[in-house]
C-alpha cells in the first residue's frame, strides 16, 4: 500500500472552480457521469475513491443504471446528503423523531391554552403544534437561536408578537445544544463536524455534491464546506448561462428571492466568486435558444424593459418554440384526459414521458384516466396512506370510537374489503346484508350491542358467534371517555385487527399484508413507540391525530409500473429528463403555490431574523419550472376554470406567452399560434373521445299497462292521492313489489316528527285528562318527554320539537276544550278496511282520532304537524278525511258501528296551528259525491287501456319521487306526453 498521496485521485487540476453548473434540459445524471470521465483518469480505482453526495433516492438510482448500463466501470461512492446525520463517526446522540416532538409540542401548547384560554381555543391545539414544529424545524436548519427572534424590533405589533413568542418559546428547550435533537438539528450539526473534520485534514479524493440548489441551510453548509476542499466541486442543476452580469448583479437584494436563480446568487455571495466563476461540467447546451428565450421571460420584475431590447436579438421564435405545446383546457377534467392521451401516444412511440406538477388532484385525474388503457405511470409520491385500504380501516374505527354508532357507521366498518378478512368472508358479507336490510327497516337511529340482540332472526349457531363478535367489537367502541394516548392506540390497534380478524378467527386477517398494510404497520409502531409522549386524548383527538398521522405518510405501488410514463413532483424533475414533459396546473395557485399562512411571524420579521422568506418557494417553483421547460417537447397545461371560478394563467407562462406575443418581428405571434394549435390537438381528443358517438334516445314518459289480473285489489287511504297524482308510483309498489329502501343515516325529519306528535296527543286524549284542568299542560309536556326521549335519538332535535310543541300547547287545549263540549274521544288510531261499492278494490286505512258527539253523529280528526291541505287540495288530491268519512259512514273501522258523520276536520299542529274543517254535507264534499269520484278514479284503472303515468301531477315538482329512477325521469319531463305501453 502506498501513501495517501500516491493513491491520491485528481480530479481538479489548480486553478480550476470548484463551482459547476449544466443548463436547464441537460440530462443531469448522464452529464454528470460524463463530466466524471473527461476529467478522471482511466484507472479503474480513480472511479471508486470519487464520493458523490445527491440530493434524492430516485437521482441515487438513477445513476446506478447508468453505469450499470457500461462500459464497464467501479462505481463512485453514491451518497444522500441526509445521510450524512446517520454517519457513526459524527458521534451526534440519536434523533427524536418527528412524531414524538409533535406530541410533546402538542402537550406544551394545550398546558398552555389551558393556563390562559384567551391565548386560542382548545380547538387549535394541534394545528398550533405542527405550526411550532415547523417553525422549530426551519430554526434548526437555519441555525436562527431562540434570541433572534426575542430581540425583534416589533413595537407596531407588540400585543400580536407577545402572544406568539408565548408559544415559540415553547421550542427554546430543543434549541438547547445538549437537548436530543431533532432530524434537521442533527443533518446541521452533523455537516458542521464534518465541515470541521474536512479543515483539519482534506479529503484526497474527489468530494461532489450535485443536484442541489442550497436553499436550504444545512445542506447549503455542506456545499460550502465542499467547494474548500482540493478536490471538492458543485454540480449545480438549472444554472443559466445566459443571464448576463448585469443581472446577476440585481439579485443580491431579497426582493428577487422568486427569481429561478436567486438561489445561486446566494451561494455565489457566501462562496464569494462571481458569476464568471461558474464553469461548464460539460460543454454541451442541448437547447440554447430555448434557454435563452425562457431565461429573458424570467428575468426579475423591475428589468422586463430589456425585452425590448434584447427580444430582438432572440433568435427566430418558430425555431425557439418548435418544441412547446400551449394547452389551455376548459376544466380540470378536460386537461387530465388531454395529459393522459399525450402520455399515451408517447407510451406507444416507445419515447419517456413525465408530468410534472404540484397538483396532486390532477395526478390522480390522469392516473385514472390512464388506466382505461392499463397504463399505470411510475408515480414518485405514491399516494396517502390515508386513501389505501388499511388507512381507511384505521380511520373509520377512529372515528366510530367514542360516539353513538349510527347504521351507516358500522356497515361502513362492516363492508369494508379488510374486516373479516381472516375467516369466511362470504358467510359475513350474508350476514351484513342481512342486517343492513333489518335496521333500514327497523333499525334504531343510534345501535348499542343489544341491538343485535333484537336483531337475529334465527338461533343459528354461526350468526349467534357473527353476532357476538361483533356486539363485542360495538362495545369497545362505545366507551367515550378520554385515554391516555398509549391506552388509545392499544386498543384501536386491537380492535382494527379484531374487525379485520373476522368471527372466531385469530390474528390480524389481511390488515398488515402488502405495501400498504406494511407500511400502516410501520407508523402504528411509529405511534406506539411515540404514545407515551402524547397524554390524554378524548376520542375526537385521538380520531383527529389518526387523520393527520397517515395523511402524511405515502405509499408506493409494490408493482413497478411502467418506467417510461411518470409522474414526478418538482423536485424528481429537477435533476431528471424525458423525452417529453409535460408542465401542468400552471396556474396561480398551483404553480406556483399560494404562500402558507405564518401565524407566527410577518415578512418582515422572517428577514429579520434569518429564517426563510415566502418567496423562497416559489423561486424554487420558478427553476424547476425554467429547468423542465428546457426538455426536447414540452406541453405547457392549464385549465381555464377550476371548480369554484375562473383561474389565472401562472405568472410565468404568463410572462413566457406576453415575450413571444410581443415580438413580431421574431414571428412572435405566429409562433404562439403554433403552440396553441398543437395543445389545441390533444384538446380536440379529449372531446371527441369524451363524445357520445351514438346518441341514444332519451325514455318516454312511462304510462305502464299492465294485466288487469295484475293491478291492485288492495290500496290504502295515501294510495288514493298518490294514485291521483304519481299513477307510476302505484304500479311499481303494487304490481312490482318494489318498495324504496330507508336511508342508512337516519335523520330527524317531517316523518318522525308526525309520529311522535300523533303518539303524544293521542296518550293526552287516551289518558282522559280534561282539558280545563289547571295541570293539562304540565300533563301534556310530561308526557311529550316521555315521547321524546323514547323515540328521538337526537338532544337537539328534540330540544327543537319541543319548544315548538310548548307553542302550540295554549291553542291545543283551547281547541281540545270546544271539541269536549258535545263530544268525547271514542276510537283513537282505529284501522279499518272497506271492500268498495262496484270496484273489486278494498280501501284501508287508519284514523287518527274519531270522536261520538253527543247527537250519536261522529267528528274525524287528523293531526297534522305540516300545513294542513287547502280547499283546491282537497278538492283535487288530499281526499284522507273524506275517505275515512266514507269509511266510517260504512261502518269499515274495527270496532266501531256504522254512524253519521258530522264534521272532519285538520288539527294544525304545526309551526302555525290552526283548525281547518272540510265542508262535510254543506257544500261540495258530499257523501254520494265523494263515492261516486272514488269509484270512477277505481274503476278506470281496472280497465286495460288505461295507463300508470309518471309524476301526473307531482305536488311540488322540485322534490324527487321514490321511483324517479325507475321511471328514468330526467330523459323525460314533467311537459312531456305519457307513453303507454303494454306490459306483462
């Protein structure tokens, strides 16, 4: 073995920067490899002795294909810039992870709230501490100490800044030195050792870091502890040669930090070396005029007057942008299927192809779209474990923890594709559907596990265990009290693993299998080994920080997709290139992103300070985007309207359309137009494919005729109107069968709420209470608690309906009191059933309330919560009381002889209660009458050749019948003639 110097490997010769650059549309990874060889010896341990650090996984892997792909070569030392924290000899004591200081920063600022609640409400408590955690984060990779901040000059915001520095110096206590630190503390003092390590004794060897921009702090220490050594060299990606000194110059003032090459302005400022001190890594530009037009689109605000200028000096603007595409798509739907058509076609040129963008709504629109080609795109995010499904499952039961479980909460838990995954899942999946079908019919708006109980149909021995099962896992959910966090996630882990299980089953089914159940595995650890730190928790925390926790962790597709169609976020695309790229979302916005909110600290006190500017983001999104619109073909992708309002154009394509716009005689214009019309073809075939090639026609208006055979003999008193004004409505109940499902979310709606008014003032009048009695009242809001607390599972609801009930208590009784006067309360709900005159149809049908006067004559009553029909209605629709007259004059309800009827009349118990009587034997509505209309409207639908129409006369024509579907109301309108048609 010889010295070091011998085995010294020179890569820099003196004299050489140290400080490269490759502009914008150079293969990066390629470029680099081959700036590598022109300036290394062919010796093959001169290869193995260069140390590259990189910035991304994907650039890391990248690089290994290309030397894998020859010639033959010894493979650099391949390293992450972040790993330089996990180095053993930076002797840094191990880092707490991000998980547990949120949860000590979460217990801090709800101790805090909690001493002075004026501070913020309870509510914010979690946002506060990602908040400070971030902060926390920027402070330690900056290396801005906790003083910095309380010596700020801020007296015109003294009563603001001392209610933030309140909560910030909540974080003093991790920017101790000898405190645990956290990941980004430790990559800072990490580089700050070796940095260290690297004046005392240099590296012989080759030192590159490449591909970053050093916009960040400790990763900006490194570049300039990289750029001091011997043999130490950046690679910068994006640099732009064509930006003159003059320009350089003007970006030395922070207000330029959203310029695309502020950042190396900084750098060059900290490394001291001018623009002319950037060398070429290689001397290729793949795309120079391009380069110099973008670069002239992007120059800073104050100086767009040199486009005067220097546009003429552009080059021919055809030439320039004969690559680009200018897409600007009605909506986002448009433009995700015009992405996609484009990715496909480049698919089947066998050319690459990438999108890039910040909008992770428009990614999964073209993963979507491209999936109708089984086309799966090599996405670099992956998606939230929140939207895989073992996240879904761990939420579900997060949420369903500690509160009334409703119908739509379990089967939403019962349904789900992981639960009883461990045993027979067809015999559960019986099981479900059968329960589902019992509580829409019967099931209570809120279940507890004896609602199983009163449930199961069968003694069957497996549903008894399915049963018991799962009342065990309702039990668990139940119990609302606030927990200790590490008690929360045992049992939320237990329980998700009970569910997933399945009945009788050990283990945890299918729940942690696969990418996504491994990696959900991997952050419940995370959790469990963190809980401690986190306190007590009620169950709406616990179901929030669940939310938030895997919403923030992303999950890869295990099965490698295809590799020359990608989604890539700007970062990937940084130091990446394909044949085609398309930039999309390039709207104001979106790209580049709106600012987050600071709660902490203004702009101005950010500067102070030290810490990063709003700016500083969208500068990035400003290279990234200077940096991909340099590929060989570029689509340039918006969309004009978003789904609230119109958008606006991204400043930069703004800037980048007004350029060539502007300039005529570079054929400006004329190039613009070649843009659009190349965008404007994928737009065309998005619509055409999007086009119904074939229109079919739309349905005619029902009016079914079915056999008389099989028309109804049996109707009830509500069929009567609805056979008047939905004839469509009767047939598909009567002659189909098809009754409409109950909702699984059951609500307190006009439905219930007339029940438990008719059971209440019918328990009043069954009770025998007078109405003149000093405590009728008292009596009746008693017994509407009763009511109340037995039928209506909501508080507020029934806080709401009686209130309204006290209302109409007064007028009531006053009414109640003239009904008393020559009457008495005879048949309270009394069903009867009559076979009607001449018809072959027997009518049914339930009265409220019939009452024997004191002349032996009957008065019929129906309670009614809504407002009572109006003269037209009843004249035309609304025939319940006249019905029930008939039917009572017949002697058709149980029990009750045949008798005179003297009055029917509406008791309004609504929000205005009234009385409304119908004219009963004095005016229009008499008996004979009223008989002959009901068996002529009878009789005409036992004849054959009269029809079921749909919505004939519909009482308000906004609201939707239960068989609108079915009659496929929507092709067809309520103006449209019926269609009759015969059916079997």
């Amino acid at each position: 073995m010889g010295s070091a110097s011998q085995v010294a490997c020179a890569m820099l010769n003196p004299g050489d920067p140290h400080v490269y650059g490759l502009p914008p549309g150079a293969d990066f990874p390629a470029d680099l490899i081959a700036g590598l060889a022109d300036r290394l010896t062919d010796a093959p341990d001169d290869w193995a002795r260069v140390e590259i650090f990189v910035n991304t996984r994907r650039m890391q892997r990248r690089i290994r294909e290309l030397f894998a792909a020859g010639p033959p070569r010894l493979l650099p030392r391949l390293r992450l810039v972040t790993d330089i924290a996990s180095d053993p000899a930076a002797d840094i004591a191990p880092p707490v992870s991000p998980l547990r200081r949120r949860l000590e920063l979460a217990q801090l600022v709800s101790a805090l709230v909690e001493a002075d609640p004026g501070l913020a409400p309870r509510a914010a408590v979690q946002d506060l501490a990602d908040s400070l955690a971030a902060i926390l984060d920027e402070m330690q990779g900056e290396g801005v100490p906790l003083e910095a901040l309380a010596d700020l000059d801020v007296s015109d915001l003294s009563g603001h800044w001392d209610r933030s520095l309140r909560f910030i110096r909540l974080v003093g206590r991790y920017l101790d030195p000898d405190a645990p630190p956290d990941p980004e503390a430790r990559q800072r003092r990490a580089i700050e050792r070796l940095a260290m390590r690297w004046r005392a004794d240099p590296p012989r060897h080759p030192v590159i870091v490449a591909g970053s921009t050093g916009s960040r702090g400790a990763t900006s220490l490194l570049m300039q502890a990289v750029a001091d050594l011997p043999q130490g060299a950046l690679i910068l990606p994006g640099y732009d040669f064509c930006l003159p000194p003059s320009i350089w110059a003007t970006l030395d003032d922070t207000t330029a930090e959203d310029h695309p090459q502020y950042r190396y302005a900084a750098l060059m400022r900290r490394l001291g070396i001018a623009p002319e001190g950037i060398g070429r890594w290689t001397p290729t530009d793949p795309r120079p005029r391009r380069n110099r037009l973008i670069s002239l689109a992007l120059r800073p605000a104050p100086v767009t007057d040199q486009w005067r200028s220097e546009g003429a000096g552009l080059p021919d603007l055809t030439d320039c942008t004969a690559g680009l595409s200018l897409m600007e798509a009605p909506d986002a739907r448009t433009e995700a299927l015009a992405i996609a058509l484009a990715l496909r076609h480049a698919a089947e040129e066998g050319r690459t192809a990438a999108l890039v963008t910040p909008d992770r709504d428009l990614t999964r629109r073209v993963t979507a779209a491209l999936d109708r080609w089984e086309i799966e795109p090599d996405d670099s995010a992956g998606r939230p474990l929140a939207q895989s499904a073992p996240g879904r499952l761990l939420r579900h039961v997060a949420h369903a923890a500690g509160r009334d479980l409703t119908s739509e909460d379990l089967l939403v838990l019962l349904k789900h594709p992981l639960t009883h995954t461990g045993a027979e899942r067809g015999e559960h999946l019986r099981h479900t559907r059968d329960l589902e079908l019992w509580l829409r019919r019967r099931g209570p708006a809120f279940l507890r596990p004896a609602t199983l109980a009163d449930w199961q149909p069968d003694p069957d021995p497996q549903l008894a265990g399915w049963i018991a099962w799962l009342a065990g896992a309702m039990d668990t959910l139940a119990d609302p009290r606030p927990r200790s966090l590490p008690d929360w996630v045992e049992r939320h882990i237990a329980l998700t693993e009970t569910l997933a299980a399945g009945c009788g089953a050990a283990g945890s089914g299918e729940l942690w299998l696969e990418a996504a159940g491994i990696r959900a595995a991997e952050t419940m650890t995370d959790l469990r080994a963190a809980a401690d730190a986190g306190g007590d928790h009620t169950p709406a925390a616990y179901a929030a920080l669940i939310d938030t926790l895997l919403q923030g962790v992303e999950v890869r597709d295990p099965v490698r997709p295809r590799p020359d169609i990608a989604i890539w976020g700007t970062l990937e695309a940084r130091v990446q290139g394909a044949d085609l790229v398309i930039l999309a979302g390039l709207n104001e916005g979106v790209w580049p992103e709106a600012p987050a909110p600071d709660p902490w600290l203004n702009r101005a006190m950010r500067r102070a300070a030290g810490l990063l500017l709003p700016e500083r983001r969208i500068g990035l999104s400003a290279h990234d985007f200077q940096q991909a619109a340099a590929a060989p073909r570029v689509i340039f992708s918006r969309a004009r309207r978003d789904a609230e309002a119109e958008t606006v154009m991204s400043r930069w394509l703004n800037r980048l359309t007004n350029l060539i716009s502007g300039l005529p005689a570079r054929n400006g214009p004329e190039a613009l137009a070649a843009m659009r019309s190349r965008g404007e073809q994928w737009l065309s075939m998005a619509r055409r494919i999007e086009s119904v090639p074939h229109r079919l026609p739309p349905a005619p208006r029902p009016a079914p005729r079915p056999p008389v055979a099989s028309r109804p003999t049996r109707l009830s008193i509500t069929d009567i109107e609805r056979l008047r004004r939905d004839p469509y409505a009767v047939y598909a109940r009567h002659v189909l069968r098809l009754r409409p499902l109950d909702p699984l979310r059951q609500d307190p709606g006009a439905a219930l709420r007339g029940t438990v008014v008719h059971e209440i003032f019918e328990r009043f009048v069954k009770d025998g209470v007078a109405p003149d009695d000093p405590a009728a009242a008292s009596l009746l809001i008693g017994i509407a608690d009763d009511v109340l607390q037995a039928q209506v599972a909501w508080p507020a609801a029934r806080r709401v309906w009686r209130a309204r009930l006290e209302r109409t208590v007064p007028f009531f009784l006053a009414t109640e009191l003239n009904r008393r006067r020559n009457a008495a309360p005879h048949a309270i709900e009394r069903s009867g059933e009559w076979p009607v005159p001449g018809t072959g149809v027997t009518l049914t049908g339930k009265a409220d309330r019939i009452d024997l006067r004191d002349d032996a004559t009957l008065a019929i009553y129906d309670y009614k919560t809504s407002a009572p029909p109006s003269d037209k209605e009843v004249q035309h629709f609304a025939r319940q009381l006249l019905l029930e007259g008939l039917m009572a004059e017949a002697g058709a309800f149980d029990g009750l002889p045949a008798g005179r009827v003297s009055e029917l009349a509406y008791i309004g118990v609504g929000t205005s209660p009234k009385v409304v009587r119908i004219s009963w034997r004095d005016g229009v509505y008499w008996p004979e009458r009223v008989l002959t209309e009901l068996c002529e409207l009878l009789n005409a639908y036992r004849d054959g050749a009269q029809g079921y129409m749909a919505r004939r006369a519909p009482k308000n024509v906004a609201y939707a019948g239960d068989y609108d579907d079915l009659s496929r109301f929507g092709e067809w309108s309520d103006s449209d003639a019926p269609f009759a048609q015969d059916v079997p």
